[in-house]
C-alpha cells in the first residue's frame, strides 16, 4: 500500500532522532514500522533551515510544506478562551485553512491508497476533495470532538472512512457521543518503544528518600498544582522525599480547556487563566506557562520548594533514565486524559504509577480493586490532593508492594503497549478500507 501520514501544522517532524510532542511521537512510531512493508510518506509543515524532503533511516519519505499564515493562525491559537464563549480556533473551519492546498501537490505526486490525518478535523472535506475516492483515516488523540455542538462535530467526521483512537476509553465516549458513526471508531491504542523503555536493576531506595517523578506539559491541566500541594503533605512528614517535573511549562489555549468535560477538578485548572479578558491576555500571552509554575512553587514554603527539581523538557531519549531513577510516576491530570504517553512508558521501564480515575490511564494500569488499587499502580479521584497523597504513602511505606507493581507494570507493557501490535491493528483498519465491494446478487 501506499499510504500518507499527515502531521498536524503545528507538529514538525525530523526525519532522524527524537521528536517533540507526543502527536509527532507517535506519528513518527508508526511511520517507521509501516515502511518496512509500504511505502510511505509523511507530510508535514517546514521549519526554517529544513529541507523539503527527506528520506528517513527507516526508508518513510518525509514532505515538509510550509503552512501560510503560519504565525498569525499560531497567535489566534494562543489567545483562544480569552473572551467568554470563544470558539477554540481549531474548531474553525479556517484553522489553518491554506495548509490542505499546499499538501496537494505532493500528496497528488504520490497517489496514495490511504491518507492518514492526525487529529485535525477541519482538513478533512478539502483532502476529501482533492483525493476522490482515497480513504481518508482519522487518527483521534483527544476527546476535542465532545466539546463542539453535535451538528459539526458529526460533519467534521463524515468525509473520514474510518476513525482511529489511541485507547478503547475514548472509542467508546465518542461512539455514544455520535452513534450515527459508531461503526468508524477503532482503537488501535498507542505504544512504546519496548527495546528502548526498559526496565533496569536500581537498588532499593532508602526508606524515606525515594523519589517521585512527573512527565509532561507543566499546565495546569495536567494537575501539577494538586501533585505540589500533595507533595507539600507528604514532605512534612517525609524530610528525605524528592520530586522532580520533567517537561515544559506551557498553557494550552483556555478555549481548548472549555471544549473538555467540566468538572469540580477542571475548574481548579481554569481558576489558573484569570477571571477576566485583560487578567486572562496577561497570563497567556505575557506570563505563559512559566507564570503557571512559579505561582504553584511559590505556595510552597522554601524549605519544602528547595526539594522539587524543575528539570525543564528533556529530549524523547534522555527519559529513559529519568524513569529508571524514579521509584513512582505520579499522573494527576484533572482532565479525561485519553492515553498519556508518560504512564505507557514509565510501566514499560517497570514503573509504578499513580494515576487520576479520569480517562485511559486507569485502563493501562489494570482492572481496580479496593481503594483504586490496580495491578501496576493506584488511581485516584482527580483534582483530590489528600488523595492522592495517601496512595503515594500507600506505596512509599510498601516497597515489596512497589516491587510488585513495577514488575506488573512491564508485563502489561509487553502485553498492551508493543507499537508492532498497535501497527497490525491499523493495517486490519487499512485492508478492511481497501476491499473490494461484495458482488451484487
């Protein structure tokens, strides 16, 4: 099959090395294993000093076009949720309305059998029509769709011959969301580079100086200021306890956080964007993201803020080690969080995890029992700090428990989390589009 790959306009894809953002991670992940078998062909936008065209050590040609008005639609982005009842700018039709045209020419060069979208429903009706006749496939990484009214999210999906989703947690939201597609939605699940992500021998860490670790967007979304205040309660009584934030500081556009379900947790997320539109415009577009975390470390008294290590993004490589020192990953998001790569990969370096009951993580850790207790990890309520602060203590005053839950989290990753698994399950979704029509009686 020939089969293309378009990356969002905002994700860059390098042809070699590590990627950022977990869109293009996973891009990057199949496009790689597909090409052992088709041809294939990412099309992304161009940074400056990039070439057009590559060819990728694993044989995938990569096509780079640069997006018109690439840094206005960028700023309107940015300044999304500013006034009340703001329409996220990606739920309009003109997002980035000129980057479909300038995909054209080369997308028509290759003649593809399959054109893969990742996550960007308003492209669809126009590759729809400048390729009649190619199955186009959504590639959903988030549960967006579910905040726009029924009637346009239900058009953005009908050009698409197939809809697939990173975990089975949101096929099913959207399923019940839009039954009039329901037979479109296919989880193909995500996955971890399994040769990478490994397990290493680490010795038993000294009772009361083990150390906790977040990955991800340091936002508020993603629940950092519930991980400090339950670290602040943990600390007191814990004086050789650590944390350490890996990612980079960043608030996503408020409009972004009004198309996800409400709930008490993610209000305490919006209560971080100001009250009104001058407050809102300052910590966006002025503080940004680092206005978010110096505020949260600044609730912390100074003896407890000198034990959190900010360590800033790190390179995709670099987090195996950052994995393997840790004795806990802590996911506290107050949003439906529809993977998270994070939790993935720390199973897969025999990680436990505590994760927030909202969204897939829990799927990934295992069925629950009493108290959110799962195979390898604990979920908890989101939003809820004293909670998750006891099922952190739950497993910092256990470490055969912890043991335990390490080795179960690496046995679900070789189970669930193999990317040669999540590619077959896409190949069944390519044949099934490519068959020929059943004869007419």
């Amino acid at each position: 099959m020939r089969i293309a790959l378009v990356s969002q306009p905002r994700d860059p894809i390098a042809a070699t090395g590590p990627q950022r953002g977990s869109v293009a991670i996973v891009l990057v992940e199949l496009a790689r294993r597909l090409a052992r078998r088709h041809e294939v062909l990412v099309l992304a936008p161009r940074r400056p000093g990039e070439p057009e065209d590559e060819v990728t050590m694993e044989g995938a040609q990569v096509a780079r076009v640069v997006p018109p008005a690439a840094a206005l639609h960028r700023l309107v982005e940015a300044a999304g949720g500013l006034l009340p009842g703001t329409r996220p700018h990606m739920a309009r039709s003109v997002y980035f309305a000129g980057y479909p045209s300038r995909l054209a020419p080369p997308l028509a060069a290759f003649r593809p059998d399959i054109v893969h979208v990742m996550c960007v429903t308003p492209f669809l009706p126009a590759l729809a029509r400048t390729l009649p006749g190619v199955p186009l496939v959504l590639h959903l990484h988030d549960e967006l769709l579910l905040g726009l009214d029924r009637a346009t999210a239900s058009a953005r999906l009908a050009p698409a011959a197939a809809v697939v989703t990173v975990s089975t947690w949101l096929a099913r939201r959207l399923a019940t969301r839009f039954p009039e597609h329901a037979a479109k939605f296919v989880p193909i699940g995500n996955g971890v580079d399994l040769d990478r992500f490994t397990p290493a021998p680490r010795a038993e860490a000294e009772p009361g100086r083990e150390r906790l670790l977040f990955v991800g967007r340091i936002s508020p979304e993603k629940g950092v200021h519930v991980l400090l205040d339950a670290f602040a309660r943990l600390a007191r009584e814990r004086p050789g306890l650590g944390l350490e934030l890996v990612g980079e500081p960043g608030l996503m556009p408020r409009a972004f956080l009004e198309l996800l379900e409400r709930t008490p947790a993610l209000e305490t997320a919006l209560a971080f964007y100001g009250r009104g539109p001058l407050e809102r415009l300052r910590r966006q577009l002025v503080d940004g993201g680092d206005g978010y975390l110096r505020t949260i470390l600044d609730r912390l008294p100074e003896p407890i803020r000198a034990r959190v290590r900010v360590a800033g993004p790190v390179p995709h490589d670099a987090l195996v080690a950052r994995y393997r020192a840790a004795d806990l990953l802590v996911a506290p998001s107050v949003c439906n969080e529809p993977f998270c790569l994070p939790v993935a990969e720390a199973m897969a370096c025999g990680l436990p995890c505590v994760v927030s009951d909202a969204g897939a993580p829990p799927e990934l850790i295992g069925a629950r029992g009493p108290e959110g207790i799962a195979a390898a990890g604990i979920a908890v309520p989101p939003g809820d700090a004293a909670a998750l602060a006891r099922a952190i203590a739950t497993l910092l005053d256990d470490p055969d428990r912890r043991r335990a839950m390490g080795l179960a989290a690496r046995r679900r990753a070789d189970e669930l989390l193999g990317w040669d698994e999540a590619v077959a399950r896409l190949e069944a979704v390519y044949r099934s589009l490519r068959a020929p029509a059943a004869p007419v009686a």
